[in-house]
C-alpha cells in the first residue's frame, strides 16, 4: 500500500513541478488516476532509477508546498 494519497486536484498542481524537476519523464510517466498511487510510485522508480523512499519522499514534499514552486 502506498504510503501517500493524491487526489486528482493536487496531482494536477504535482505533476506540473514534477515535470519542470524531471524534464525527461513523459505524459505516459505520469499518468495517474486517485487510488493508484502505488501504480504510479513504482513507475517513477524505474524511470527515474531512484529507491521507493526518494520517491515517496519528493511527492510528499511536493504535496506539502502544493501553492509553490519547491519541490
């Protein structure tokens, strides 16, 4: 189970700063629908070749300055 819960309304906001950090991953990359959020994890992972914790922990991170740019 994943350890965060996006709904589509943040994800929005997320995947925008996402995609300015990671300007290689595509719109199939980063396609999500509420609840996947595990789905969604293990596919950063191997894209981004990063451990489960990094990844975990940028989305939270970005969740947390939603109104911002940071991430």
């Amino acid at each position: 189970m994943a350890e965060i819960s996006i709904n589509n309304l943040e994800w929005d906001r997320l995947k925008l700063k996402i995609k300015r950090k990671y300007t290689n991953l595509s719109d199939e990359d980063l396609s999500y629908e509420q609840g996947q959020e595990e789905e969604l994890i293990i596919r950063l992972m191997a894209r981004l070749r990063r451990k489960r914790e990094y990844i975990v922990f940028t989305l939270k991170k970005g969740m947390e300055f939603l109104e911002t740019n940071r991430l």
